[in-house]
C-alpha cells in the first residue's frame, strides 16, 4: 500500500484540532469588534441531544451532518451563521444510575457529556464550541428559574390577547385579602392545583399521559395508578388559540402541523348548565352540537368528576366506588380506544335545561376528565358512543335531527332540528346559532370556544431536575425568590430511591427545606422539580448570548439571530416539545423580552436510520412494541428460522451500531457522506456498514485526481480549463447549490460521483489549478477534514472554510456539442460529436463519412435527419 494515501486517522484529528485551537468556527455577536453587520444571518440548530450512557449510535448524528453540512455551505456563501451545540442535561436516567450506584447524576452527567462531546467532535461538526452550554449549568439553571418566574408573575388578558404583569391585573372592589391573594393566584400562568395524574411508585414521579402505556410507565413497564396529588401548571391553554393560528406563519412539515393542530383540538360550540334535580348542584357541560339539548336524556361524568362522590347515593355507592378504582389503571388512551361500554348510574338527577325533564347522572370511562367540563349530555338519538351506551342500559332515545335522506339507528350529521320547540324546522348550522343565543338569553349557557389542550402538569417528584423558585410560608401563602438569590440550587442528597409514596425527593433535604421568606420568617422551599422539558423549552435563546452573567440574553443580540432559521430533529418531538417551546416564547414575546412571535421559522424532521435485528426473540419485542418497520426475508439462526426484520436502533433489539467503529475503519468524512448519500434525508432507511466503503473509495479516487500517491506531491494541473470538463464542473457546481438549499444531499453528492467520473476516465485532460480548487471547495461542506488537507496543499496556508462558493456561468450550463448517433437501415453503426447548430447539409456529409463502410457499393434511398436527435441512412 502506498504511505501517500488519504489517511483519515491521521489527518482528520489534525483538523479537528486545528478547528478548536483557532476557534474556526467561533461565530462573532452584534457588539463584537469583529462582527460584520453587512452579512445576512443563518441561524440552523439541532434539537439538542439528551447526553444518555450509550453514548451516540450512527442513527443519532444524522440530522447533525445535515445541518453541519448547511452550515458550511452558508459560511461559504458570505452568511453569519449560528451554529451552537449543548446538552438536555436533566433527566430521570441519570438519576435511576444513582439511585442502582449511588454515583451522583451531576458525576454521571459530566462523563456522558464528556463522551458525547468526544464522539461529535470526532465527527468535524463545525459547532462554535465557545457556545456549549448544560441545562444543568447553575447560571443555566437560573434563568429557567427566572422564566419560571415570569410565567408566575403572568396573567392572560383576553381581551386584548396576550400576557401582562400580574401587577396589571384589575382586582374587582371589595375583595378581602386572602380573597385578592386567591383572585390573582387563579389567574397566574404558573399556579397550584390538584389534579387526578398518573403516579408510578416504582419510579417516584408523576407522568404525563403520554408516558404510560395500558397502565404502565413506559420506562420500565412499572404499574402506575390515577391519584390526586398537588401540582404545579402552567396555564398553556390560555395561549390555545394563537398556537393553533400561529402555525400558519411557519415553514413546517404538514404533518407536524396537522398533529398540534390535532393535539391542540379547537371546537366551537355551547358551555351549558344542568341542574342537580335536588337543588344542590350545577353540572356545567361543553357540547359543540347545542341544537340538539331536546334530546339529552341522561348524562355521563367522567369517573373521576369532583362531584361524583356528592351525587352518589347510599345503594350506589359500592358499584360506584369499585368502577371508579377499576378505572384508574385504565390510561386514557386505552379508555378512548376502548369500544366495549362500562358505566354505573349515581342513583342522581339533573334537570335538562330546555325541557325540565329529570335525566338519569351516570359515570362512564369514555368520558375523559382532562376533555371539556369532564361531563357531557348524552343524545343517544345523534351520537355513535351515546347510542351504544342508551342501547346497553335500555335509556330513552329521543330524535331531535331529522336527516335529509331516510337513515336507520344513529344519525350524527347534520339535518333539520325537529322535537325542538325553540329551533323546530331550522338547519343545523342555524338551529345551533339559535340555541346558543336563547341559551345565553336565558342565562343557561353560552357560545364558546373549546380546547382540547389542557393545562401543562410541570411537576416532578425527583432529584434530578431544576428546584422551583418558591418559598411556602407558614400561613399557607408564597412568594418567589428574589431574582438577585437565584439559582435556587439542588441539595446535596445521598439517598436518592422513591419512597414509593408521592413525597417529592427533596423533602429528604431537611436542610435545605427550611429557609427564610422575605421578611426573615420561617418558611419550607417548593420540593418539586420542573420537567425535562423545561431547559429545552428556551436553550435556543441561551445560545445567543451564552455567557451574559446580567441577562438570560442580550437584546439587540436576540433581535439580531431571532428566529431559528432551521430546526432539525426527529418527529418523535413534533408535539410536546414543539409546542411548549412555543408557549414560552410567546409568553416571553408577549413580556417583550424576544422580538419574534414564532420561535422557529423552518422545520425539518430527519427520517430514522434502521438496523436488522435478528434473534427471534428480539423479533417478538419488535412486533409487541410496533417498531417492526420492514420484513425482509428468511434465515436459519441456531439451527431454526428467524425472520430478518429491520427496526429502529435501540439497545434492547441489540441493533446498535457504534460510529467509533465506522470512524475507526473509514473515517469521519467517509461516515459524514455515508449517510447522506443512502437517501432522502426525511425518510426512513436501512444501515448497512459494508456500503460506507464505496463512499470512501470515492473519497480516494478524489485524493488521487490531485495527489500523487507515489510521492505525495499535487499532480501537475492542466495549464488551462479543459473546455469539455469546465462545462461538466459549472453543472456539477450548480448542480450541488441547489441540492443545498433543498436539503437533497444525496444527489449533491451523486452530482460530484458524475463529475469524477468524467474527470477520471481514460484519456481525459487533468484539471486545471482552478478546476481542482472549485472541486474541493463544493466538496468541503460534505468531506471538510479531506478539503482543507487538500485546500493547503493546492497552496493556501488558510481555511476554506470561509473561502466564497464557486460560482457558474449559465451559458457554460449548455452544451455547445451534442452526440449524434448514426444509424444505417435502422440499425446503429456510428456516433459522431457535432456542433449543436450544424446544419443538416453538414451533418448528412459528416454521417456518410462515419458509415462510409456501410454505404459502400450500394445506392442511398433515403436520408432522415431528425436535428439534435439522430440520422438514419436507407439503401
């Protein structure tokens, strides 16, 4: 083997740290001496990774080479370009290790960043190092805490539709002290309630829905139970509505869209009142079918209603009591999949506003707690769940809406309201206006707009999260820290098992619990800990401005970057995180700390990167859990068949692929090209370690082109552009550009395939100086450790890094020849390369010269010249 090869192990570490020892890639603030204001700004973030122990699999860096690869490409192209990297750095896993090892997360926490930071940075990813921040940094961790404050010191003002200081707050006349404490503290966007959530013992800690599965945490698979415990919230449903609209001022997958949208779920219709039938209570209902209140004859409370134990009576309350605990291990997924009606009558009435009519309260687990008012009025005449469940329990059926054509059983669409005496004969969309008004006219209900968001549970149970800045005082008030004392930092613990009861963590501090409130009295510290979503809701905002000691950010800095002009990670955050992020950045819009209504203008979601799993076992795993994304095929293992099945990386399938491992074989620049050129970068797509060879061979034949591998020398160039070749590198050039802007990156790089391929084949004339430059330079963003090694050995003691984008000329994009095949009788006999506006005179005498052999003794009939496709010769 010739030592003159491209040698990534030894030459991709010696730019590696070239890039962090001259700071290449710091990226100069509005402010700085070297900042240039004349250059338009590009601000691409990934969605910043979760530093787990595994460490990265060669799925993980996918969407990183992509943005990597944009990166590069606007630095070249004369952009300001924002490009920072950090770590999601709290989390539940971190504190399971400690909980197993007794090792502290915080230890943990700094060796999985450390590996993280080592296997990207063995990548060449161009991040400003200078940047990297923690979401468990203290001075990060104080101004979560100080937005958090924010949040507290918030109310939403409908009417004219945004956040305002609490201190703004009208405070009706003749209220009582503990009554205005109330009044405000009810009208937070960051307060205090008591909610029925899913509680896991095992791991100590409320869940969200979404993370408990058939009645069990999805980490883990422990059972978990509904219970009412205490809870922070935070009042995201007051900013429904601009979510739901805002999203038509972003560049976002339409799916990404359609699923907040959807989770979101905006209805119009009417909050209306029953009566209990003794006086004693009102049910408030929302319904978006109003003109059909004659029929409601019965209603259904979700199990877990607050009235429901009021309105039970004596010889109901066992089936009542048995149902509601068979009920909280059911998740409401499950109970709203679920097709089979269960429900137990409260022995209650209420009285149907409309008509007076006394209706059966029953309680059902298809009525969701979290959805509406938790109570609905059942029309089982022109409603699919109600009629089966009036079918079941033999409950009158009352039609109300007459369809337009003869309908057997149910009918819920839209007809003529009939049985109604204040809306009989009118459409639906009609009667439904009608009824909101005599509703309202009446005092029974109103129009309204309803979600189907609910507010956000932001409590935690464990250690390993950021402490709230509240004080409880002993007369049952609060009050926040003061800004000037944050970070409120996490204790000191040795113990950090659950207890297995809802007692938070840091109640154990007894220490640390115990403070002082503002004027010096006794008072307890909030023991609560703030999601893991909270440091990823506002980290792309730190980055801006990362080591401001006074300010989470600088605003002229803020105003400069704002928004993200791409965003990329994977689908799995299209809801959650998205739309939390977004609420916080409203609120902070809406307080006038960011400039931008939005905080992300372009979305991108990469496709997943797949591995075979083989064992049969593993196999079974995959089809309980709904990974299987493709069967392929048949194979004996240990003496049985075992299907192939090709499935998400995950260490439990045994399917992970290691990056170091490729980079130890191939290299980083091998690796980076690899997984761009499998394909569409949005779709999902198979690994297969064996392809990145050809990738790097294609890396070596580009080494070869300008690099003697026998002496190591640059080749002698070409003394001037090959006319031939210089048309095929301005398509080529062109061709790469527009792929860029596109994110194709798989046909940026077959592009360059093409163009090496017609540099190197057999007889063609060697590049130019210049052509080789271009070449290397339209390679850089995709292989940068080879480009700059062959950058400084074309001559340039600099980085090209910065160098400008090659440009092409559009008259150099046509071709001024074109290939003309000859065919005698039909039949191909010549190809001839001919100037594209020869005339047919010409190119009739040039093709019988080229087929001269078969023309020879015979008499031509006929020639047929079809321009700039063929000529055809009939003897």
């Amino acid at each position: 083997m010739s030592s003159h090869r491209y040698q990534p192990a030894t030459l991709e570490p010696k730019w590696q740290d070239y890039w962090l020892r001259n700071s290449t890639f710091r990226t100069p603030n509005p402010g700085d001496p070297d900042f240039d204001a004349t250059r338009p700004k590009y601000y691409v973030l990934d969605m910043f990774p979760y530093p787990s122990g595994a460490g990265l699999h060669v799925g993980h860096p996918e969407g990183y080479t992509a943005t990597d690869i944009l990166a590069r490409y606007k630095r070249m192209k004369g952009f300001n370009v924002l490009h920072p990297m950090g770590w999601d750095a709290f989390g539940l896993p971190a504190e399971q290790y400690a909980v197993q090892t007794g090792t502290h997360p915080s230890i943990t926490t700094r060796q999985n960043i450390d590996n993280f930071r080592r296997q990207i940075q063995a990548l060449g990813f161009s991040y400003d190092w200078d940047r990297e921040l923690a979401t468990t940094h203290p001075q990060y961790v104080r101004w979560t805490q100080w937005i958090f404050s924010l949040l507290y010191e918030t109310w939403y003002d409908n009417e004219l539709v945004k956040g305002r200081p609490i201190s703004e707050l009208p405070i009706p006349d003749g209220l009582t002290a503990a009554q205005k404490r109330a009044y405000v503290d009810g009208r937070r966007l960051a307060y205090i309630d008591e909610m029925a959530v899913w509680w896991c013992s095992a791991l100590g800690t409320v869940l969200a829905n979404e993370e408990v599965i058939d009645g069990r945490s999805e980490r883990g698979s422990h059972p978990c139970m509904r219970l009412p415990l205490r809870q922070w919230m935070l009042r995201i449903t007051a900013y429904a509505g601009r979510l739901l609209r805002d999203l038509d001022q972003v560049e976002w997958p339409d799916e990404t869209k359609k699923q907040q949208r959807e989770w979101i779920g905006e209805s119009q219709g009417a909050e209306v009142d029953f009566q209990v039938a003794d006086g004693s209570d009102t049910i408030r209902v929302f319904t978006t079918r109003p003109d059909t209140l004659y029929g409601a004859t019965f209603m259904v409370l979700a199990p877990e209603h607050n009235l429901v134990t009021k309105l039970t009576t004596r010889e109901n309350s066992d089936a009542v009591h048995e149902y509601v605990l068979r009920t909280a291990s059911k998740s409401e997924l499950e109970r709203s999949a679920n097709k089979e009606k269960t429900g137990v009558a409260l022995g209650s009435y209420a009285l149907n506003p409309v008509n007076g009519e006394r209706i059966p309260i029953w309680i059902s687990d298809y009525v969701l707690a979290t959805y509406g008012t938790g109570a609905l009025m059942a029309v089982p005449a022109h409603d699919e769940r109600d009629h089966e469940f009036a079918t079941l329990f033999g409950l009158p059926i009352v039609e109300v809406v007459q369809p337009p054509t003869s309908h057997d059983g149910c009918f819920a669409g839209e007809g003529v309201a009939v049985n109604s005496p204040w809306i009989d004969g009118l459409p639906t969309l009609e009667a439904k206006r009608k009824m909101i008004a005599e509703l309202e006219q009446r005092g029974l209900g109103r129009g309204k707009t309803q979600y189907r968001l609910r507010d956000w549970i932001f409590s935690r149970q464990r250690y390993w999260g950021e402490p709230f800045p509240i004080i409880h005082r002993q007369d049952g008030t609060s009050e926040l820290v003061a800004d000037s004392l944050l970070p409120v930092e996490l204790p000191e613990l040795e113990d950090f098992r659950p207890s297995g009861n809802p007692e938070p963590l840091l109640a154990k501090a007894r220490e640390w619990l115990n403070c002082k409130d503002s004027d010096g009295r006794d008072a307890l510290r909030e023991t609560n800990t703030m999601p893991n979503w909270a440091g990823s809701c506002w980290y792309y905002l730190r980055f801006i401005d990362p080591r401001n000691p006074d300010q989470p950010w600088n605003a002229e800095r803020e105003k400069y970057w704002m928004p993200v002009d791409l965003y990329v990670g994977g689908r799995e955050h299209a809801v959650l995180h998205l739309l939390y992020a977004r609420f916080w950045h409203k609120v902070l819009f809406d307080r006038g700390y960011v400039s931008t209504a939005e905080p992300f203008r372009k979305l991108f979601h990469q496709g997943l990167i797949l591995a075979f799993a083989y064992e049969d076992e593993v196999e079974k795993k995959l089809i309980a859990s709904d990974l299987v994304t493709e069967v392929d095929g048949a194979f004996q293992a240990n003496g049985r068949p075992v299907r192939q099945v090709v499935a998400k990386m995950s260490k439990s399938l045994k399917n992970v692929v290691n990056p170091d491992d490729i980079l130890g074989e191939h290299g980083a620049d091998a690796f980076r090209m690899y997984e761009m050129f499998m394909g569409p970068l949005d779709i999902a797509k198979p690994w297969n370690s064996k392809d990145v060879g050809g990738v790097s061979r294609f890396l070596q034949r580009v080494w070869r082109l300008i690099i003697d591998e026998e002496t190591g020398e640059v080749r002698p160039p070409a003394a001037q552009d090959a006319p031939g070749l210089e048309r095929a590198l301005h398509r080529c050039i062109k061709k790469v550009g527009d792929d860029m802007e596109r994110m194709a990156f798989n046909t940026a790089i077959s592009a360059m395939m093409i163009f090496l391929n017609e540099a190197s084949t057999a007889g063609a004339e060697p590049l130019s100086h210049s052509q080789r430059e271009r070449l290397v330079l339209i390679l850089a963003p995709f292989a940068p450790h080879m480009a700059e090694e062959l950058w400084q050995r074309l001559g340039h003691s600099q980085t090209l890094a910065y160098h400008a984008w090659p440009t092409y000329e559009e008259s150099l994009l046509i071709d001024d020849t074109i290939e003309m095949p000859v065919q005698v009788n039909g039949k191909l006999r010549a190809k001839l390369m001919v100037p594209l506006n020869i005339s047919s005179a010409d190119l009739e005498q040039l093709a019988r010269q080229a087929v001269a052999e078969w023309l020879e003794g015979k008499e031509t009939k006929k020639v047929v010249v079809i321009p700039k496709r063929m000529v055809n010769l009939v003897v």
